[in-house]
C-alpha cells in the first residue's frame, strides 16, 4: 500500500448484509467491512426488513474500513441498493411501518388489478418491466386498496439507497438506477411517472429528487461522520441498484459486452442505445445513464443448485460434493442423456412471468444418477439465459463476450456450458464484488478520477482468460433448447 494512495468506497447494502469496500484506483480491494441484515417472513408472502438496521448495519461496515485508513485519503462514496425495497417514513422520518423487499409477495393479485386498471402494455411500456409481483409498483396499488392510512401518512417513500443517503448527509436523494426497479420511474424521460403516481393517488413530492449517475448528491453530514468514522463533507456520488451497478463492475456499459450472474438468481444482461422491450428481459436505465441494459432474470439459479443437493444429495455439509457431481456432469454429452429439467422453481420471470410456475424434471430412467440431475439443472438454468440473449440479438444487439460474476462463475463446468450454448467466450470476473465495484467506479468518476465511465472501467475491471465455445457442440445444444422451453408450455396445455 502506497503511503499517498487515495481511495472511494463502494457500498453495497444487500438482501443479506452490507459490505463497505475502499477502491484504489486499480480496482483493487484494499479495505473492506462487512455486517448482516435480518430478514423478517411473518407468513409465505410477506419479506420485511427493519430500515434502521440498513443504517446500524452500515455504520459498522464502514467504521471497520475508517478504522483502517485516515478518512482524508477517501474522495468519495456511493451506494449500491438492493432493487425493488421500499420504507415507508412518517414526517419525523421514522419508518410507519416494516420495509416491504424484494421477495415480498403480498401483492400477488394486484398484477391482475392495475393490468385491468391501467393496461399490461402501458405499465410495460412507461416503466420498462413486464408486469410481475416484484416492483414497488404492486406494492403501492397493494396499499392504497388495504391500508390507505398508511399510504396516506407516509411523507417519503424511499428505496434503500435513498434511505441510506438521508441518514448519511440529511437529505433523502434517489438516483435514475435506484428509482428505475419500483415501477414508477419513466425511463424514457427520467422522471417519475405522472401517470401512474395519479392512479394510486400518490403526490410527487412523497418521493425524492432524481439525479443521474454519478452526480454529486450530498456530503457526509457531522453527525454521520460520528457514526461512520468518515470525514464530514466527504461527497457522496449517485450510484444506485445492485444489478445495475454490477453490469458497471465487469464492464457491460457498451455494445458488445454482455454480464451474467450466477448467483441465487440468475441474471444477465445485455447494453442498449435504445429502450427495447420484449417479455424476455426487464429494460432498465443504464449505470451509466447513457443508454439501456436488458436483463432478464431467473428467480431461480444457484438457490436451485443448492436445493437440489439440500433435497436430494444429502445437503451441502460435504466440502466434496461439488467437485464430485462437477466430476460425473463432465463426463455425461450435452442433454443428459434425455434427462430434461423446467428450472421454474420459484415461479418464473422472464419470458412467461408466472408466479405459480413449477419446477419439473422430465425423461428419468433407470440409469440416471444425481450426476444426471447436477447436469440436466445446470443445462436448463443456462439455455433459459441462453434464449433470452438469443431475443436479444436477434434485435440487432451486439454480443461478442461475456463476463460472469457471483458464486456458480466459479464453476468450470457452468462456465463452458455458457460459452457452448451461446457460441460465446466467457470470461470469468476477478471482481466478487462487483455491486460494490460498480459503485465505487461511480464514485471515481464522480470525484474526477476519470472522465468517463468507460475509462473507470477499464482501469478498475479485472477478467480471467476466456473460456472458449466448441462450436460444434452449438448444434446439440439448440436442439437441447428447443425440449428444454417445450417442457413448460406443455405443463400449461400450450402448443
């Protein structure tokens, strides 16, 4: 470590936990604190989570990264948020009530209502999302029908980030990528939607002000700065959702360059000059505020992997299992031997967005094994990414790499599945925090360490060697993909 080297931190306030990470100007990692969150189920659709916790959880995250640097060599900060979280805070700003995340499901019937209400095509077309459970959206039409005191007494509606830069410099302040998941947010025109806020009869000035990434957007506050360790006036830079900011992490912000997560759920995406809508992906506003991303999502993709081996294998206790199951999968041709799985086991996103979607395996015979299953899992998870990219190139959009990140990237098995099925290299990230990454890159350019996202990301990003496409596996695995999708529709009678 260099005596005079500078340094922005990269939150990243997650389902699970937040993570503090200081950023050097190479990317590298050099300090890094870390502190759980508590995830509140009081039955099957609710997922709470207490908004103060984000906070006390945040102070020890980064007072662990102040107390190993002076506070005066840090230029920045930014948040990364976990998408689709929503507090609701009284005029005191305290929260009226728990916050509603992500995986809450409580308004399941409202997809129903506001399609009716308002049009599936107008939602789809105004905030870029399918009509599904998980953004705010929902939520809200949820609240005006069953507790509009509520709704009614609520002076800030605030995602995560936007909770966070209050409590962090005294002024809640949203950005473009921590709005665009609620539903609400017009990516075409940046603002929030008169529109839809008229429907559910909720007044603009609930919800904080809009800035574009990287944008300046408040400074430590004293009183932070005491519960931080950070030094009051430090800037805070615009960042914003965690899928967003990871797409900036590995570099996809321009054409060409395509992000696929293997994490708990599955998520890919691909950039856009333009706000292409299809029921393959969910169109965002990019990290960078140039342009779009095109991410489709499964709910389901390492979650599946685990609970497959939870169920089936005896669990995950042996260390070994892994590498055991990685072992017989490599041996076994491209379609399992007939064995053919439907991944859908949280219900489904894109592309048929049902909620009531079930995972199958189909084709067993006697000499199947878990190896069978471990690889007839992973073929499924990756051709439903695999499809969705197809629909994505066939718009014209160019795809010439792809760079994985989360836990599943550490499979050399999943990696050469991905880069078979999609005639693609597949470069595995160096960054395992690539949320973190992507917000400290908003931060660097913010405080002018570069000028251009793309300049952050070239000198911050680190890959691996690419793993290479056997291009002559790509015809087992198209015909693989056509009875892998026809496994779905024919559960659901459709032909």
């Amino acid at each position: 470590m260099h005596r005079n080297e500078r340094y922005v931190i990269g939150i990243d306030s997650s389902t699970q936990s937040v993570k503090a990470i200081a950023w050097t100007r190479e990317g590298e990692p050099r300090f890094e604190g870390r502190a759980p969150h508590t995830l509140s189920s009081p039955d099957a659709y609710r997922s709470e989570q207490d908004p103060d916790e984000w906070w006390s959880a945040a102070t020890i995250a980064l007072k662990a990264v102040t107390d190993a640097i002076d506070p005066a060599r840090i230029d920045g900060v930014a948040i990364s948020n976990q998408r689709e979280t929503m507090a609701l805070l009284g005029a005191d700003r305290r929260p009226l009530a728990p916050a509603t995340i992500w995986l809450d499901r409580r308004a399941r019937d409202m997809t129903t209502v506001l399609s009716d209400e308002i049009g599936a095509e107008t939602l789809h077309s105004i905030s870029g999302k399918p009509v599904d459970v998980i953004p705010c959206i929902y939520r809200l039409r949820w609240l005006r029908g069953h507790q509009p005191d509520l709704l009614d007494r609520a002076a800030y509606i605030l995602s995560v980030h936007d909770y966070l830069l209050m409590r962090l410099s005294g002024q809640p302040q949203a950005t473009w990528t921590s709005a665009d998941p609620f539903g609400i947010f017009d990516i075409v025109t940046k603002t929030w939607s008169r529109k839809l806020l008229d429907h559910l009869k909720i007044s603009e000035d609930k919800l904080p002000p809009l800035n574009p990434p990287a944008s300046r957007i408040g400074v430590i506050s004293q009183e932070a700065a005491i519960a931080t360790g950070l030094g009051a006036g430090t800037p805070i830079y615009a960042a914003g959702g965690d899928g967003h900011c990871a797409g900036l992490g590995v570099g996809a912000i321009e054409p060409g360059t395509v992000y696929l997560n293997l994490g708990t759920a599955v998520v890919g995406g691909v950039w856009s000059a333009t706000p292409e809508l299809s029921s393959y992906w969910r169109t965002l506003v990019s990290p960078t505020g140039e342009g779009y991303v095109l991410e489709s999502v499964q709910r389901s993709g390492a979650f599946f992997i685990n609970w497959l081996l939870d169920t089936f294998a005896g669990g995950r206790a042996d260390p070994t299992v892994f590498q055991r199951l990685e072992s017989e999968a490599m041996r076994l041709p491209v379609g399992s031997d007939g064995l053919t799985v439907c991944p859908y086991l949280v219900g489904c996103m894109d592309p048929h967005w049902d909620g009531n979607a079930h995972a199958t395996f189909t084709g067993f015979g006697s000499d199947h094994g878990m190896g069978h299953l471990y690889r007839a899992s992973l073929e499924a998870i990756t051709l439903e990414f695999t499809r969705a990219l197809e629909q994505m190139q066939a718009k014209g959009l160019a795809t010439h790499r792809i760079f994985v990140i989360g836990g599943g990237a550490s499979s050399a098995l999943w990696r050469k599945m991905v880069a078979d099925a999609t005639g693609l290299p597949v470069h595995r990230s160096l960054s395992n925090e690539a949320s973190a990454l992507g917000a400290g890159m908003s931060a660097a350019v913010g405080s002018g360490w570069f000028r251009t996202f793309q300049d952050a990301a070239r000198a911050m990003s680190k890959t691996t060697e690419a793993t290479a496409p056997d291009l002559a596996a790509h015809g087992d695995w198209s015909g693989l993909s056509k009875r892998q999708a026809r496994v779905y529709l024919n559960n659901c009678g459709e032909f």
